[in-house]
C-alpha cells in the first residue's frame, strides 16, 4: 500500500491544562480546596493572601519609642508573632554589680524586658481540646482496670486474652475455646496446664469491671450482667431478668401474648420489665470508645434578609489569594534568563489558579442560587414542602451540563435556617399525584415520618395503611416505595414498632 499525505478539516475539544485545573478545583470538597490552596501558596511565590485588615504597625525609631506607646499600639493593631518590643534606652539599668549575694533574685538586681509577642497569651488562650493526645481506648480501660485486680501471672495472661478479643461495643468476639487453644500450643508447661474451667472464672471477673455489661458474648448475657449489678430492692428486676436470659427472642420479635403466657407474666409485669430492660445499655463499650467529631464547613449561606432568600459564599472557606507585586515588578519582557523565565511561568500560573478559584466561586453560587429559588417552599414549611428536582432542571436554568452541576453539587454544603445540607440533598426523585401534579420522594420520606410518629403504639401503621392514607391524600405511592423509603429512614416494619402501651 502505497504511503500518501492527505489534509482533513474537523473539529473536536482538547481539554487544556487550565480548563483541566478548572474541573478539578470544581469538584473539589472544601477541606480538599484549603489544601490545594495552601499547596500552591508554598509551590508559587507569585501568590500571595491578601489581608485586607491586616494593618503593619508603623515603624519608628527604637530609642525614641517607648514600652508604652508600643503596648497600646498592640492593644489596637494586629502584629506578627515575630515582632519584639524594645526597651527604651532610659529604661535599661547599666549599673550590674560585678558580685552578686548569695541569696538575691534576678528581678532584684536586672530589670526585664517586656515583650508583646502573643506566644504566651495565644498559649493561655488555646483550649485542652488543640492537644495532640490519643484518646483512650477501650482495652486501654480495662487493662488499668486490670492491674489493679490482684491475680496470679496465669490469670494476668488469660485476662489479657479476653481482653484483647473484646470489640468497641464492649463484646467478647472468641471462643473460650479458642483461648484454651492458643494457650495449649505454647511451650510453657503452665500454659498448657490451663483449663477452660479458669478461662471462663477470669472472664466471669472481668464481667465485673466498668462498664457494666463488658465481655459478654451475646446481647442476652450483657443484659443480664447489667440487671445482676442492679440492687436486689430494684422493682421487677427478677422479671426482668428472666425475659433477657430465657425469652430475649420474643422480646425481640415483640412477640408480648407468647412472651406473657411462657413467662407467666401479666401484662402489667412484663411492661414494667420490659421499662427496665430499655434503661440497659446494649453496647456498653461505646460509652468508652471515643471518636473525633468531624465538623462541616458550609460553602455557602443562606439567610432570609427583608423577605428575600439571600446567598452568599461562606468567606471563611477560602482566603482571597492575589498576585505579589513585589516579584511581579522583578520581571522584564525582553530578558529570556532562566530567573526570569521563571518568573514568568509562575506568573502565569498563579493567574490561571486565580481564575479558575474564581469560576469555581461564581459557578457554585449560580447554582446555589437557582436551587434556593426552587426550593423555598422546603426553607419556609420543611421537608414536606420540597419540591421534586432533578439536575436536568438545574442545568437547563443555569444553561451549563449537567456533568458540570453534579461536580459543583458533590461534597458542597449549604447553611440555611433548618440546618446544614448537602447540596444533593435538594434533589430528589417524584412521583404523580391524583391531580396530575408530582410530589418529591422527600417530601414523601417527610410524610412517612409524621405518621409513624403519629401512630397508636398498640396497633402501628403497616405499609399497606400507609400507601392507603397517602392516598387519601393524593399521593399515589405503592406498598413497596413505602417499605423502601420507610428502610430508608430506619424505621422498622410495623410488627416490630409494637408496644404494649
């Protein structure tokens, strides 16, 4: 075949490194987007923060400055961490005698130097809560409990065993069996004389430590220990802890006629055990395990100002980045240098990154905007009022794509009257009602919620029921939407919201 040159015309898109940073930036989270922010403040000496309020005290001559004046001009003005007061020249003692008593003290024969740093201040001023200590885990409580139990080395090993088989909710998750094994298999002539008679005394004792409820193997016996911890004079007690270790399955099926005639409990009884039972703990270890709170930071604010749904972007999101005219100025256009070159290519950089920073800002609050207008019936009444959405509609009204609107709607959070929400959180599904409308599968979860809270807890609503006063409502939704969305909010199925009042 023989090899030719042809020339074809077309048109196709090219994704370019700014359009790239531009996408990338879009669909960042605001954790994410401080974090390239402080990267590229340290990569490119072009950028800089601008500080508006950030006012330099002005400089004067230091032996015509007194310690005064400067401290007053700290009490006014914000300074560097690094900035030193110096003393005035009147102010310094020169007479330092060359012998000192034994029993002097420093502010007796030397005068200090104040100094404004913040250090100090900042240091009182910062919370318990800024140290870097490791919270305390689970085992690490029950091994302190430990140490203080006197046991023989052999139960030390057995009890270090179960304790380290024990998981956050406070439950033991091996076999004794298991134990036994392990301690079978070493070479020590002790260990191997160890049987599961020991293991289980051990374990009986570490039952008893704090919390109450630890180291049990199963949901009926941490009940129980909790109940046997309980004072003899406690009302109901022995009911009580009768239903948890031999009737745990009907209680838990909410079963009552069953659970009353095996018992041989009146009804009267068992409510009052089943009251007890609910002050129980199911997972004592949660009470020890601690987990950091992760906090959300909202991207933009929404407040209700003359009657009007305002929206503004959070300012402490992101700082305001500028270029530093200071390395500005140190370029020149006819200089190919490397230094210069330099120069210039973090120069263009740093105003590709402002640009896209600022299209990401003004694409996240033109969407924003459109979903508060379509949405404020949900800011006024709540979610019963939410209207159904879909990103389509939010794309067509901003005239963007909609792979664009799902990158700004990811990981973004607004901050209203009713709380902080994702922006996803705003669109949602539909179904048709009798007048030919639609109704959001939001507002339907809102609706589900209101009537289970509204139910008889003798006879709860069964999905059926609630398809059917839906209906009457003119919401036409089938019995498994509703079992799908009532999951969905984590209620149970009507036989297990039973209660006997």
């Amino acid at each position: 075949m023989k090899q030719s040159l042809q020339l074809k015309m077309g048109q196709h898109l090219t994704m370019t490194p700014q359009l790239q940073q531009a996408i990338r930036l879009l669909q960042l989270s605001t954790l994410d987007l401080q974090q390239e922010i402080q990267e590229a403040l340290e990569s490119n000496p072009m950028l800089d923060v601008n500080e508006e309020d950030q006012n330099s005290p002005a400089e004067s001559d230091a032996d015509s400055t007194s310690i005064e004046t400067l401290s007053s001009e700290a009490s006014q003005e914000t300074k560097p961490e690094t900035e030193e007061v110096q003393v005035a020249d009147s102010d310094w003692n020169d007479d330092i005698p060359e012998e000192l008593a034994t029993d002097s003290n420093w502010e007796d024969t030397f005068q200090t130097a104040t100094t404004s740093t913040s250090s100090a201040s900042d240091f009182a001023d910062m919370g318990l809560e800024s140290n870097d200590t490791a919270d305390e885990t689970l085992q690490d409580h029950l091994s302190w409990q430990l140490n203080l139990t006197p046991m023989s080395d052999i139960d030390q090993l057995i009890a270090t065993s179960i304790i380290d088989g024990i998981d956050t909710d406070g439950y033991l998750t091996v076999t004794l069996d298991a134990i036994l094994e392990h301690f079978q298999s070493q070479e020590s002539e002790q260990l191997n004389q160890i049987e599961l008679d020991e293991i289980e005394a051990v374990l009986h004792r570490i039952q008893q430590f704090d919390p109450a409820g630890i180291a049990a193997r199963d949901l009926s016996e941490c009940l129980a220990i909790q109940l046997r911890q309980l004072p003899e004079s406690i009302e109901h007690r022995t009911e009580a802890l009768k239903v948890v270790t031999q009737y745990i399955h009907l209680l838990g099926n909410h079963d009552y006629k069953q659970l009353m005639r095996k018992a041989r409990l009146k009804e009267p009884q068992l409510l009052a055990a089943i009251n007890l039972i609910q002050t129980l703990n199911p997972k004592p270890g949660a009470i020890i395990t601690s987990s950091q709170s992760e906090y959300v930071i909202p991207d933009v604010l929404v407040s209700k100002e003359k009657g009007f749904w305002q929206v503004q972007l959070n300012p402490e999101v992101a700082p305001k980045l500028r270029i530093n005219d200071g390395y500005a100025d140190l370029i020149k256009r006819a200089d190919n240098s490397p230094d210069n070159t330099y120069l210039k290519n973090h120069l263009q950089e740093a105003r590709w990154f402002i640009k896209s920073l600022l299209s990401r800002n003004d694409t996240l609050l033109k969407v924003t905007r459109e979903i508060v207008a379509r949405q404020e019936g949900f800011l006024e009444h709540g979610d019963e009022a939410m209207r159904p959405m879909v990103l389509h509609d939010i794309a067509e009204a901003v005239e963007m794509h909609e792979s664009t609107i799902s990158r700004v709607t990811t990981q973004k959070f607004m901050h209203t009257p009713r709380g902080i929400f994702e922006l996803k959180y705003f669109f949602s599904s539909h179904v048709t009602t009798a007048t030919g409308g639609t109704c959001s599968s939001t507002a339907i979860r809102a609706l589900i919620k209101k009537l289970v809270a509204a139910e008889s807890p003798v006879k709860p609503l069964s999905d059926n029921k609630i398809a059917q006063l839906l209906d009457e409502q003119g919401i036409n939704v089938a019995r498994r939407t509703i079992a799908k969305y009532r999951e969905s909010l984590s209620i149970p199925p009507s036989n297990e919201r039973k209660r006997l009042v």
